[in-house]
C-alpha cells in the first residue's frame, strides 16, 4: 500500500462521512445535465469550516463553496447546466477549509465517481462507467487503490445507451473481472481494507471464489485462477447476460431467413 504525504494538520475526511446525490435535469431538445440533489458532511469538525466541493467531468473542473459544517448549502440547481450531455457521471472531491486562514484542514482521500441516480457516494455498483477519451481503445479498465473500477468507453460513441447493449457486455464484463481478479490478487495483503478491494473480495465469495491467499506466484497457477474466477463469473451471471443474448442473436437469424 502506497502512503501518502500529507500537509501538517490536514486530516482525511472518512467516505463514510459523506452522503451526496446526484439526480438529472432535462434541457430541451439538448440532453440532461447533473443537480447535485443532497450533500452532506458529518463528523467532529469546528462548525465555522467551509465546504468547498470540486466536480470534474473529462476536462471540465468547477469548484462552489457549499456553506459551512454548522449551516450546509446546495449548489444552485443549474450549479452545472453547461454540462449538457446523455451521460452525466462526474467524479468529486471535497475540502473543509478554514475561513479565517484558508488553510485546508480536511479533505477527502481522493476524488470518487458519482453516477446519475446513484443511491450515495459507495454507489451499489462495484464498477462505474465514465465516457472519455480512450482512443483508439473502445474501452479500458482504470483501477487505482483509491477508487473504485471505472470502465471508461469512448466519447466518440454517441449512442451512450450503448453500455448496456448486450454483446458489449458480453465481450467487456469477463475481461473486467479477469484484469480486477488479477489487481487483487497482486494485492492480496490488503484484501480486507475498507473500500473496494473489500467489496469485491465479498463479491468473489458470494461465488466460493474465496482461496486468494493459497494462489501461488507461478504464472501459470495464477493464470488457472484467474480462468477459474472468469468461468464462475460467467455461469453466476449466464442468465442475465449470456442466454439473453444468444436468444436475441438466434431471434434475429430466424427473422432474416423468414425474409
């Protein structure tokens, strides 16, 4: 696990202790943009600290102070109207700063993706999806101690619907799972720490995934592991995703010999 420097004084503001919302509004004839529907900071901090949020979508940064610990705020609901676009997901970060030096006496560890209609900043998901520029990929995995997975797809695509098309999910979600069992197990050691390694190692279990710590370091050991985690990903979801769609293709195949 990496440690991080940090100015004298500063604190980490615990996720735990942050609740924020995220709901669409509709432009007409133009897509939707993002409305920051609650936030809220809790924990033992001087009433008088001011919360600054800071949102950022590919290049685009906005930062809005959002009242005070004793006396929270939201942002204007058109805070982020010029982000007008089919998908609004967005990544935050939040500081607590002093109004009588500006001196930055807690913050989060690090930004975190909120997605539209998410139920809180965790997010139920145990991968978000962000459209940004991964040319010329159609996609790749991010991963990093601090954040959860995010599958990032081309911003060329502009049909953004296209996440849940059948055979992308199909073609994308095993390598997803392959390239996530693989980080873990690269770092087994922290396999318990709070956040998403956590997660995703109770994700495993639930499918009797649960021998990271008997893997051994031979290339070959590993990579039977890993094929062995892909195969019981893909028969625990073979309802959801592989038999809708050989249906729709077989579907489509009968309709184009009728004509």
């Amino acid at each position: 696990m990496k440690l991080a420097l940090k100015p004298l004084g500063r604190v980490d503001i615990p996720q735990a202790n942050i609740i924020i919302l995220s709901s669409r509004k509709e432009l007409p004839d133009a897509g939707f943009y993002p409305v920051i529907s609650k936030l809220e900071v809790k924990g033992n901090y001087d009433e008088n600290l001011e919360i600054f949020l800071k949102v950022k979508k590919n290049t685009q940064v906005e930062t809005i102070k959002c009242g005070t610990i004793k006396n929270q705020t939201l942002p204007n609901e058109r805070f982020l109207s010029h982000w007008v676009s089919n998908e609004i997901s967005f990544t935050y970060f939040i500081q607590l700063i002093s109004p009588a030096d500006s001196k930055v006496v807690a913050s989060m560890k690090s930004p975190q993706s909120i997605d539209d209609d998410s139920k809180d900043n965790k997010d139920v998901a145990p991968v978000g999806t962000r459209f940004t520029d991964t040319s010329p990929r159609l996609w790749r995995l991010k991963m990093s101690e601090g954040e959860k997975p995010v599958i990032e797809i081309s911003k060329d695509i502009e049909d953004q619907g296209f996440i849940d098309n059948l055979i992308f999910l199909n073609s994308i979600l095993p390598n997803v799972v392959l390239e996530i069992g693989g980080f873990l197990l690269a770092n087994r050691a922290h396999l318990d720490d709070e956040g998403w390694f956590k997660d995703w190692k109770k994700f495993f279990e639930a499918m009797e995934i649960n021998d990271f710590e008997e893997v051994g370091d031979e290339e070959d050991e590993i990579t039977r592991w890993l094929n062995r985690l892909v195969d019981r990903y893909c028969v625990r979801f073979k309802s959801n995703l592989y038999n809708p769609l050989i249906e729709k293709l077989n579907s489509s195949n009968e309709s184009m010999e009728d004509f």
